[in-house]
C-alpha cells in the first residue's frame, strides 16, 4: 500500500483526486487548498458548486488551521468520537475556501480512523475535501469497485480500503450555533452524543445550512422503491400485477407466507450489520433489473436512526 499512498499524495499535490476508503463510505478527495481540485470534485459528481465539502483531516491538533473557535463542547465530541464516522461543523478559518463551504462561514472537519485515510492524511499533512465518491444524489460506495463503477476514469487513483466498515455516512453535528444539532444521522446515535454532551439535543432547525444528504431523493437506487412495514408488505403483494416483477423484499426476517416467484433477501437484525451491508446490497440489485425493490421498515429507536434516515430517501418518489 505505501507505494500506492506516496503516488496518492503526488497526484493530490498536483490537484488530482484521489477515491480514499474511509471507515463510513469511500470519499473523492482533493487537495482543500486547491480551488481547480477541488472544481474537479463538482465536475466529476456533478454536484451543485454550491454545497459544501468536508474536510478531513489526521489529527485534533489540525482543528484549529481550519476552524477559527473551536468549543470546548466540540473538543469533548472530538475526543469521544474521533478518529470515526463523526463530522463536526465548526466557524471556519479565515483562509478556508468558498468552494469547501458552500459560501457559508461554517467548515465541516472529520477525522476518519480507517489506517489507508489515516496513513494518506498524516503524510499529506493538510486537509482533504472529500465528499462521497459517488454521482450526486446516488448511493455512496462502499467498496472500490462501486467507486470505479460510479466515477470511472474522472478519478486519477482509487485506493482499495476494502468494504468499508461502518457502511452509511458519518453522523453530522452543527457545533457553530448556540445548541449542538444533528444535521445528518449516522451510526453514532443522537443518545451517544447525549451522554458525551450531559444534555438533550434539539430537533433539527429548518434552515439549518445546506447539506445536500438531506434532500429528499438523496441516496437513491435507480430500482423503484417502497418501504412498509412488514405488517403491510403481504398485503402489497396482493396487490401487484406481472408488471411489477421480478420484484425483490429486503427483509429482517422470514415472511412466514411468501407467494412464488418473490425474491427476497434476509438483512441483519442487528443495525451495525444492517448498515455495514445495505449500500452494497442495493448496488447489487440496481444491477439485477428488478422492477420493484420492497425494503421492510427498520426499528423506531435511535440506533436505526441513520438507516431509517438512508431508507426514507432511498424510497421518496422525489
Ligand atoms: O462519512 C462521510 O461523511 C463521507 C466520508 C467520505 O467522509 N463524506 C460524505 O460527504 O458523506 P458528502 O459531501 O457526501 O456529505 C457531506 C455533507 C453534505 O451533505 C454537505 O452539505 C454537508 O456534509 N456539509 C459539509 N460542510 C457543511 C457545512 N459547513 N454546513 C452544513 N453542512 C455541511
Ligand atoms: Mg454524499
């Protein structure tokens, strides 16, 4: 690997991008410095120039180049959490680029713990911008395949991490105002944070700043798809003419009745595994041409927060 990390660095210090494994999904990363790399990001996933990137970065000791307070609340997140599939949104340093925050006055900063993003940003030694190295508003990869199978040759190198662990992006907490406010659930649960913070986070404001993981199509399979509790997923069958098929179930468990012909695929019971496997999975139905991907309603408890989060806009008929 580190013949291929030094090679990684070369091409971020010549404004390349480079497909970085991290911990939650692969990231397209540049040089956060160089605004024509980081145009590149916007042209490779075609995403709107105004939404922010993250920025990630080795250590805590780096908080300070890119956020110009950083409260002793968010040191406590940092400490807790980090290296992990944690973002913190922080008031930016005077220097950080309008292309990494959208225009806004705040930065995102995560520092990811898998070793291959851990081994490139101690090397680079300054921060990565890196969204998630798919086209804008599909699937995030999880593996170096679907990175390549998302971006193709617009990315100069993609670093094989293998399956990423965690499987959905990080958990998103806005530190910049006066309360702490999740702006995107992740596998790092609101009652995680709770405990860490000693208080109760507020809902989330509507004009919370841009974050473009929360329009409502994001995250999206190309396969038509509905999400029911398994209560009503019987009786959706009945429902369903020869146009419907071949249509696939992501279950929890077994349906006790399931009429022919009806694939289904058995997801953990547990969120962790759930998470870790649910973009691939649907990845690889997206390639099978179902007509119709029927996924079974998750737990309503916060450790579900994030899936139940991805699976709402996976199936939002936009
Ligand atoms: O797990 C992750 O966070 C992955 C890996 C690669 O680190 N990255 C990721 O990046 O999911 P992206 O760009 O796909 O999603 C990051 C979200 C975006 O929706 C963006 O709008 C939001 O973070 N964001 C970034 N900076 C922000 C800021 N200053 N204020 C509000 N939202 C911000
Ligand atoms: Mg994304």
């Amino acid at each position: 690997m580190q013949p291929l990390i030094n090679k990684a660095i070369t091409i971020l210090q010549r404004g390349g991008l480079v497909a970085i494994p991290t911990e939650t999904v692969y990231g397209l990363g540049a040089d956060a410095k160089n605004p024509a790399a980081l145009r590149k990001i916007f042209q490779a996933k075609q995403r709107p120039i105004d939404h922010p990137l993250i920025v990630h970065l080795a250590s805590m000791s780096q908080l300070n180049e890119w956020a110009s307070t950083v409260s002793p609340l968010a040191q406590r997140l940092g400490e807790a959490f980090w290296p992990g599939p944690l973002t913190l949104i922080l008031p930016k340093a005077p220097h950080v680029l309008d292309l990494v925050t959208g225009n806004q006055l705040t930065v995102g900063l995560r520092i990811p713990c898998h070793p291959v993003a851990q081994a490139l940003l101690q090397l680079f030694g300054s921060g990565i911008a890196a969204p998630s190295a798919n086209r804008f508003g599909r699937i995030s990869p999880t593996t170096a395949a679907a990175v390549r199978e998302e971006l193709g040759a617009t990315v100069d190198l993609v670093l094989d991490g293998g399956q990423c662990e965690v499987g959905v992006e990080s958990t998103i907490v806005d530190v910049s105002g006066e309360y702490p406010v999740i702006l995107r659930p992740g596998m790092i649960t609101a009652a995680q944070i709770e405990a860490v913070l000693h208080t109760v986070l507020r809902q989330q404001k509507k004009n919370a700043p841009r974050v473009s993981g929360s329009l409502a199509t994001h995250y999206a399979p190309l396969t038509p798809t509905k999400l029911m509790p398994k209560t009503e997923i019987l009786a959706f069958l009945r429902t369903v003419t020869a146009a419907d098929f071949p249509l696939v179930l992501l279950l929890r468990s077994p349906l006790s009745i399931l009429e022919k012909g009806v694939e289904f695929i058995l997801m953990a019971e547990d969120p962790k595994q759930y998470a870790h496997d649910l973009y691939a999975t649907l990845r690889s139905l997206d390639q099978k041409n179902f007509k119709q991907i029927v996924i079974e309603a998750v737990p309503d408890n916060n450790r579900w927060d994030a899936i139940r989060d991805r699976l709402n806009r996976a199936s939002s008929p936009g």
